[in-house]
C-alpha cells in the first residue's frame, strides 16, 4: 500500500515525455519555499494498493515512463520498491525525487536502497531557495541533481545521467 496524495497520469514537467507522475503523503524535509508543503504530514493521503497504481500507468497508452514525487517517496521505500518492480517488468522507465541525497540514501535503510536500486533515475537533495532556477529541467533548485541511478550504484558515487532526454537538450 503507498499514501498518495495525487495522480497526475499525463504529467510532462516531471521528466521527458508523457509519464505518470505519483505524489506520495508525507515528507520529513520541510525545505522552506516547498511547492508542495500540503504534502508534509503524514498518514493523511489516500492509500491505495500497490497493483492498482501499475493499471493506472497502463490506462494510459501514451505513458512511457512513471515519476514518483513529493512528499518524499523514499519514506515509503518499501511500497514504492515494489511498485518500481511492477513498473520495470512492464517495461516502464522508473524515476524518483528524494529530498535526500544519493549518498545518504547509500547509507540508508534497507528498503531505501532497495527503491535505489530498482529506479533508473534519481532527482535528489532538498529544495533550496538559494540555489532556485527557472532554467534547469525537471528541477527546483541547483543543487539536485539528475543522476543515472544503476551506473551510481556501479561506480560507488553519484553519476550524472548522460541522457539528452533527462537534460532536456532534445
Ligand atoms: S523534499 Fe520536496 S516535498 Fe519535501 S519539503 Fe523539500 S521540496 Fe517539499
């Protein structure tokens, strides 16, 4: 079961191409200027069962890929870890923001780095007003990063995804 606070199945500013984009309930991080500050509590979303949210992503024909968003997903690994399996056995391409960063999901719980491992792109590091721009893809602020998340794990370190798609340069 995942505590969702919304659905968006034909989202195109949270990563390439048309995707759906899953905003769980809940997040510890509480970066000031957070778009989404209605997502903080937790326990006070919609919970709905796992395989449920696979048939939402196929109701739409278009949907390539699926984006898990915030609140902070990694709060809930172990739900989301089985939803990215679901997901990548169907051939989706799976990405997910974290307030958190690659390194300290490495040192995370076990079902962090079970969702780490599962996902092929990470958007990590809190939002942070300092660092805000309008002008980079797919994120808030300069600081988070678009890392490809299987060649990060192979390396031990963080690796910038290479992928025009994720860079919006197509
Ligand atoms: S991690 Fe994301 S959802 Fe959580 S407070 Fe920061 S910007 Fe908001």
């Amino acid at each position: 079961m995942l505590d969702l606070s919304g659905i968006v199945s034909d989202s195109i500013v949270d990563g390439p191409g048309i995707r759906t984009t899953f905003f769980c309930q809940g997040c510890p991080h509480h970066c000031p200027g957070c778009h989404n500050p209605e997502t903080w509590d937790f326990g006070c979303g919609t919970t709905v069962p796992v395989e449920e949210l696979v048939d939402v992503v196929k109701s739409n024909p278009l949907c390539r890929g699926v984006t898990f968003s915030g609140g902070e997903p990694f709060a809930q690994a172990a739900g989301f870890a089985k939803l990215a399996r679901l997901l990548k056995a169907q051939g989706y391409e799976v990405a997910s923001y974290s307030g958190y960063t690659f390194e300290e999901l490495l040192n995370g719980s076990e079902d962090q780095k079970e969702l780490l491992a599962t996902i092929d792109i990470l958007i990590d590091g809190p939002f942070l007003m300092a660092e805000k721009s309008l002008e980079i893809a797919f994120r808030g602020s300069r600081n988070q990063r678009i890392l490809d998340v299987p060649k990060s794990l192979a390396a031990g370190k963080a690796v910038p995804t290479a992928s025009a798609r994720w860079l919006g340069e197509y």
